[in-house]
C-alpha cells in the first residue's frame, strides 16, 4: 500500500497542531510539509509534489482558494480538503474540484472518512509520484506578486525591469507597475535565465532592452517602448553587454 502523502496549509498554529495529531494516529500517512501562507503551499507543492492537502483559506497574502487553483494548475492530479471555519465557501471550492470540504472544528471521524477515501484514490494512481506539469517558457512562465491589496500573476516575457524604491519593490511592464515589499532578492530567484541584476536596486529583462548608455558612475539602461529607465553599475557593465551580444 503507497503511503498517503500529505502538506498541511494554515496559518493558526493551534489548528495546524490539532490537523497534525489527527494524522499522526493514522497508518500509510506522512504529513510531509507545512504552509501558514498561500504563497509557501504553492511552493511546498512544487517541491514536495502530496498527494493531498488540507488547507485553510482565510490566509495571509493569497487565501487557500487562490492558491489552490494555482496548485491545481501545477499539479491537476492533486487532492485538496479545504479546512474552514467558514461553510460559505464550498460552493466556490467544488468549483476547482476540491477532494472534500471540512467545516471547523475538525471532527476526528469527519477527517478519517476523508483519509480513508484519499487512500482508496491514492492506490489507483501509477506506482510513480505525481508530476508536475513542465515549467512552461520564459514567455508562458508567470510570476506571483504579493501587493498589500492583491495576488497579482504578472508574465515573465511582459516584465521590463524591476526596481527598489525605498521599502517597496517595483514591477514595470507595458501595461502596468505592481508594488511588493518583497526583497529584490526574493524576487530574483523567481526570474528566468533572461534576467540580471544590473545594479544595487534595478534587476533588467535583457530581452527588452533597447539602449545602454554610460552616464556618470552609472550606466542608463532604455527599453522599447517605455519611457521610464534602469540603471546598471558599471561593474555590470562587461556581463550584460557580454550577455546581450551572445543572444543575437
């Protein structure tokens, strides 16, 4: 019998430890990773590829809905019991097709009619794990940008350059900016092998970039179609002219 694979997703740490003991009492179960945030249970099931999640969806950031429907996209094979407090949602939550809908508190009996069931599935599944839909191309691929008012899933191919200014970080693209207090950091390890990080506070989309222009201490880096710049140090300077001439 395959062991039923499982990530917790809630940010209440007292109901993540009541979940948690639940599973722990049932055989063929691993809970094999924890989210408190929508964002890390997108993350967890990339890394971790469940076979099933138990996940909240009042949430910091992006709630459990959002972040299933992403998760689904990644992964359509995935099972998902929503754990809530709140009923007003499972209309909203058998729409993206989830496994089971569990009104808190969490009865033992509720959870283990649905564990049972999630292992009934689990064995017809091939004997290899879940995989995870291929990583689309960098012009397919998208980035999720966390705002103080919404989830923002923005295409890599669309981003001209990112900068930071002041706490926040800045998002350029054609149509629109998006604002994060992200680190540039963070934000970096999200990009494609297209990008660079031209300078302190400016990460560019080579792909985009129209002109380089030396100015000063620092180099003026332009973009087709898009008034405001980005700037590169000059120390930067040989790798993305060295990078910009080899993709032609």
């Amino acid at each position: 019998m395959s062991t039923l694979q499982v990530v917790i997703a809630e940010d209440n740490s007292n109901a993540r430890d009541i979940l948690t003991r639940f599973l722990e009492t049932f055989e063929q179960v691993e809970i094999i990773g924890a989210a408190s945030d929508g964002e890390q249970l997108v993350r967890l099931v990339l890394q971790k590829r469940p076979h099933l999640v138990l996940a909240d969806i009042n949430m910091p950031g992006m709630s459990g809905l959002e972040a299933v429907r992403e998760c689904l996209r990644l992964l359509p094979e995935l099972l998902v019991v929503f754990v809530t407090a709140y009923d007003q949602y499972a209309v909203e939550a058998f729409e993206i097709h989830a496994f089971d809908y569990i009104v808190k508190p969490v009865q033992f009996v509720r959870l283990a009619q649905v564990i049972e069931r999630a292992k009934r599935v689990v064995q017809t599944l091939p004997a290899s794990p879940p995989q995870v839909q291929s990583v689309p191309a960098e012009q397919e691929a998208k980035i999720m940008i966390q705002s103080s008012r919404a989830i923002h899933f923005v295409p890599l191919e669309d981003i001209l350059f990112i900068e930071k200014m002041g706490r926040k970080t800045v998002v350029h693209t054609r149509a629109a900016t998006f604002e994060t207090y992200e680190s540039l950091a963070s934000v970096m390890k999200k990009l494609g092998p297209g990008f660079v990080q031209s300078h302190r506070a400016y990460i560019i989309h080579l792909r985009h970039v129209l002109t380089i222009k030396p100015s000063g201490d620092s180099v003026i880096v332009q973009f087709y179609d898009y008034e405001p710049t980005a700037f590169a140090s000059r120390d930067k300077l040989n790798e993305i002219m060295d990078r910009l001439v080899s993709s032609y």
